[in-house]
C-alpha cells in the first residue's frame, strides 16, 4: 500500500489485530534484544526487524490500547 500519493514516495505496511495489547510501561522496550512478556518468545523478533528496516531508511511505527489492539506499521523510503 503506498500512503499519502506521489508526494510520500513511502511505501506503509501496517497489520492490526485485536488482541490484548501492549501495556503502557513495556513501550520502551519493545526493540531492546531479549525483552519479552512471552514465556515462549526470545525478545528478537522486533529488535531484529527494527535494526533491518532502520538499515533501509525506514522505520516501525506501533499504537496499542491495552484490551483493544495493536497496529505495527513499517514504513520504508521508495
């Protein structure tokens, strides 16, 4: 999905689901290696796709309600 017309020259891959969400306070770890609230995550899944995308140029965008949501959105130059 390219946002924004001609103008952006960004393309934005954002998924949404309607999950738990994320609490308020684990915000600003989402992209340290090894941070997880999962009993069966590694922490690396985020840390790695942000050092990638940031490797492009682009970037990660997240807005979570707790009980409600999250919408991760990659952002990457044209």
């Amino acid at each position: 999905m390219i946002e924004g017309g001609a103008q952006s020259r960004e393309a934005v891959l954002a998924v949404e689901d309607t999950g738990k969400g994320i609490k308020k306070e684990h915000f600003d770890k989402l992209f340290i290696p090894f941070f997880t609230t999962s009993p069966s995550g590694t922490g690396l899944g985020l840390s790695i796709s942000h050092k990638i995308i940031e490797a492009h140029r682009g970037r990660i965008e997240i807005v979570s309600e707790e009980e409600r949501f999250t919408r991760v959105s990659v952002i990457l130059p044209l």
